[in-house]
C-alpha cells in the first residue's frame, strides 16, 4: 500500500526556474517545488499561504501557519523540498531569509543520488525571528552524488516565513 501513497504535491513549470521567491505559483502551491501539504501530511493541521503583506524579495513569500505536525521531518511535517542538477565534487551556496514566530523549524541541503544521499542539517532552530534575518551555507557535492537536494520542514506549531531561496555554484 505505501507505493499509492503521496507523500508530496508539485506543480512544475520549467519557465520559473528555482521559483526560490516562491513567485509563480499554481493552486495556492509555489511550483517547481515538492511541498509537503495538509493533503499529504497525515496527522497535521496547518496551512500554506502565498503571503503578499510580508515579503523579503518579490511581492510574497511562503508562510507556513502550523497548529499540529509530527516532529519527525521528511514527508511527515508540513514544509518542502527540491533536487538541483549539481557537479559532482564540488560545493553550493545556499542563501535565504527566514522569520519564526513560535515553530521549531528545520532546513538541510546535501548531495543526493537515486539510493544515495549525504544530507546535513544546516539550522534547527525554534528561536523568535521578528525581523527577516538571511543565513547562509556552504554545501559540498562528493563526487559520489549529481544532484543537490533542500529541504525545509516545521517540526513544532507556530509560524515559519522563508524566502528569496538562491543557490550558486562556487
């Protein structure tokens, strides 16, 4: 039965890129990204907004508005994730901008094959972020693994805000 179940929905439209302003949308979901919805998150409430009053780049950001959720991460808490094509042997940097209100969130980038990956957890954090605060992160690529993989969860209830994704090769 688990090869029915949908762990994730995605709409993708290859003329918007990355979509790391979360920009282009369809649906009420940012396309190009596999989000992690009240739909396929079993035993959550929580609610995706496209949110045009609070924004770091563009004209929204992706909020988050979580009241239950499981702390495992993956497909089981509300958040989203994507693979880039990557090169192997080498390393990404991972910019952007967040706000927290009361959630425990997560964010991990990794080089990842088919059956392989090597995922790390860049920020695990339930600190109160009011003003938009940008992180950054070197991310290697071992020559094992083509792809780069992101991805973000919230793992306790409360509000996430993320914005402005960009990832440069160095």
């Amino acid at each position: 039965m688990i090869g029915c179940t949908k762990f994730s929905e995605e709409v993708k439209d290859p003329t918007a890129g990355i979509n790391g302003g979360f920009e282009v949308s369809t649906n009420g979901l940012p396309v190009n990204w596999l989000v992690y919805t009240p739909n396929t998150v079993p035993n959550s409430k929580f609610e995706i907004i496209l949110d045009k009053e609070d924004f770091i780049e563009g004209k929204q950001s992706l909020k988050f508005r979580v009241e239950k959720c499981s702390s495992t991460g993956g497909w089981r808490s509300p958040g989203f994730t994507n693979q880039f094509d990557a090169e192997q042997a080498s390393s990404y940097r991972l910019r952007f901008w967040i706000k927290n209100n009361g959630a425990e969130f997560c964010i991990k980038a990794g080089g990842v094959s088919p059956k392989y990956g090597d995922m790390k957890t860049l920020l695990r954090s339930n600190e109160q972020i009011n003003d938009w605060k940008q992180y950054e992160y070197k991310v290697p690529v071992a020559k094992e693994f083509n792809e780069l993989r992101v991805e973000v969860n919230v793992l306790d209830p409360g509000t996430f805000w993320i914005d402005d994704i960009q990832i440069e090769k160095e």
